[in-house]
C-alpha cells in the first residue's frame, strides 16, 4: 500500500533528524556551528562516534524497511554487539 510505503520513509528520515538533533550534532539544528561533531577537544572525530552514527543510521533502516533483504541482515547482525556496548558505556 503506498501510504504505508510513505508513512515508512517520513518515520525514517524524521527519527534520523531526531537523532541527528539529539546526539550527533553538538547543541543541535540551533546552534551556529552545526557542522562541529562531538569529538577531541581539538575538534577531530572520535572513532567510535562515527562508527555509531553509521550503525545507528543502518538499525534505524532495519526498523523501517519494508522487505529483509540478506545483505540488510548481514550487515545489521555484525553491527549489534558494537551497539550493545556503545549503548552500555560508561
């Protein structure tokens, strides 16, 4: 049905701007410097936070995918014990 389709992909890309707002983005869409991503204090990434936004992105499209396809799953399933410790970090 074509506004289940639709009503898929509008969750999906609006919990990924939430969790862009929420967690990727320092401060937030408001902030002046959004392109500034939480890392060293010498502005340079944090391995693990790229990683986890690249997992989180990917989970969020398991949750809304519409059809399973092996290659989803495959990816998915190497990437969820990295999950469960980034999540259960100190």
């Amino acid at each position: 049905h074509p506004a289940f389709a639709r009503g898929l992909l509008v969750s999906h890309v609006l919990l990924l701007l939430y969790l862009a707002h929420r967690r990727w983005i320092p401060g937030g869409f408001g902030k002046s410097k959004w392109l500034t991503w939480t890392g060293y204090g010498d502005g340079s990434l944090q391995r693990q936070s790229v990683v986890a936004a690249w997992f989180t992105c990917n989970f969020v499209g398991i949750v809304f995918l519409r059809t399973m396809h092996f290659q989803f799953l495959v990816w998915y399933f190497h990437s969820v014990p990295f999950l469960d410790w980034y999540a259960l970090r100190p």
